[in-house]
C-alpha cells in the first residue's frame, strides 16, 4: 500500500474524492507511476501531478485507470465530470480575485496628490486589468460548456457500450458451453465478440463466453455463470502470464484472441 502525501487543504469534496479513488485503483493494481506510463500514455510526472492533486487528470487518463484498476469507468467517468465541474469554478474563481495589496503609509503633505486627480497611467492599468478579468471569466465559461457537451456525449457513448456490471438485483444464470472451432478459432455458442472489454464485476453472455474459452484452455473460470468474479480474474491472469500477454486481470483484444487460438489443456 502506498503512503500517500495529504492533499492540499483548498481542493474541492468533489475532487478530493475523484483522486483518493484514483489512488486506491493505484493501490489495487500494485503499478508505480513508470509502469503506469507504459499503460496509459501519460507520463510518470503527469500522474505525480494528478495523484497529488495539483492538476485535474483528463478524461482519458481517469478511463485508463478504471480498467487497470478493474473499476466501473461508468461510475468513475461521471465522478470525473463532476470534479471538472468544480476544478473549472474554482479557476475562475482564483482568476477573478483581486489580489490584495499591501497598505500604503499615510501621505506626507509633499506626496500627497491633489484631490480628485490620479495619475493616467494607473487608470490605464486598472481598465487593462479589468478587461483581462472579464475576458478570462468568459474564456472559461465557453472552454467550461464545451467540457460538459463533450463528456456528456462521451459517457453517453460509454453507457451504450460498456457491459453490465453486478448490482443486487441480478438473477443468477447457468450458462451452456458449446465450444465449437470456426476459421481457425473456437467458440462456446454465447458470444463472438472478439473486442469487448470485459473487467471485475462485469456480468452478461460475453463474460460466460470468457469462461467457457477458459475452462477449454485449462484455466477454470469455476462456474459458467456469466459473472466476472475472483475466480474468472484469476483465471484470466493465469492465462495472460501462459501465453505471455500483459497481465491486468483484463479481458481486451489480445486476450480474446489468446483465448479463440488457444489449444485445449
């Protein structure tokens, strides 16, 4: 387990909460911040940065992290939106402050301007400043609403796409392996998908296909239930380190083809 640095005190709940969820995927998936790089593209000081709170990870960087980490990006994406939300305002915040200046001694009768007349530089900077306020602050409403249309769409997209995962209410299912070899590669009769991103606490046909090819190639999923558990991770692990593929407990395209071409153990 990681010994984290505390957080800086002036970061949002809403923030606060996305990274110490962003450090426990960290914790889970036991990677430094090197072989985090190596896995997502971002680079070993960007996740310093975002996992010390001093910069807001982006969407794709919170997306990578659910999967190694074996989270709900779902869950994990809308935690994100509103934590940009909150890392937005309090931008603008911080831009429109006006900072405080140090006080002034009183005027000696021979400094002392007559009333009424300032000098025109000072009124100039003043106007400058003004604008610059006020210009920033819209900049950063119109980058703000173009943020949230984005996401919106994108975890739209992610919702229609990503498979269903275990809730209270789920019925228990037996599923039937039927394994069958087609151009070269096997299938169980459930699913022929061969790019499905499945991870922990995924459940549907997809899921019983992973565990009927796994069972065939010697690594027993334990029951054929369509549920992706400890077992079924297990099991997807085992496999990964045989046939030398990256070991993340995650089902991808490289492992759903280890799994179609495998031999029967």
């Amino acid at each position: 387990m990681s010994r984290w640095k505390s957080l800086p005190a002036e970061l949002h709940p809403q923030v606060h909460h996305l990274i110490v969820r962003l450090r426990r995927l960290k914790d889970r998936s036991e990677l430094g911040t090197r072989q985090l790089a190596a896995k997502t593209g971002y680079s070993a000081r960007s996740w310093q940065r975002y996992l010390n709170g001093r910069s807001l990870p982006p969407r794709e960087a919170v997306e990578a992290m659910a999967r190694i980490g074996g989270d709900d990006p779902v869950r994990l994406l809308a935690l994100h939106e509103t934590a940009a939300e909150r890392w937005a305002e309090g931008r603008a915040v911080a831009a429109d402050a006006p900072e405080s200046d140090p006080p002034t001694p009183a005027d000696s009768p021979t400094d002392r301007q007559p009333s009424g007349r300032y000098p025109r530089a000072l009124v100039t900077a003043g106007a400058v400043a003004l604008v610059l306020s006020v210009s920033l602050a819209l900049l950063l409403a119109v980058r703000l609403a173009d943020a949230r249309a984005q996401l919106a769409h994108a975890r739209a997209d992610t919702v229609a796409a990503a498979p269903a995962t275990v809730s209270e209410s789920l019925v228990p299912v037996v599923y039937t392996c039927r394994p069958k070899q087609s151009d070269g590669r096997w299938y169980a009769g459930l699913s022929r998908t061969t790019d499905t991103i499945l991870a922990y606490t995924h459940v549907g046909p997809e899921v019983a296909e992973a565990q009927c090819l796994l069972r065939r190639a010697g690594a027993s999923p334990g029951d054929i239930d369509g549920v992706f558990g400890p077992k079924t991770q297990r099991a997807v692990i085992r496999l990964q380190k045989r046939e030398g593929l990256v070991v993340d407990g995650v089902i991808g395209p490289h492992t759903w083809k280890a799994l179609r071409e495998a031999d029967p153990k």
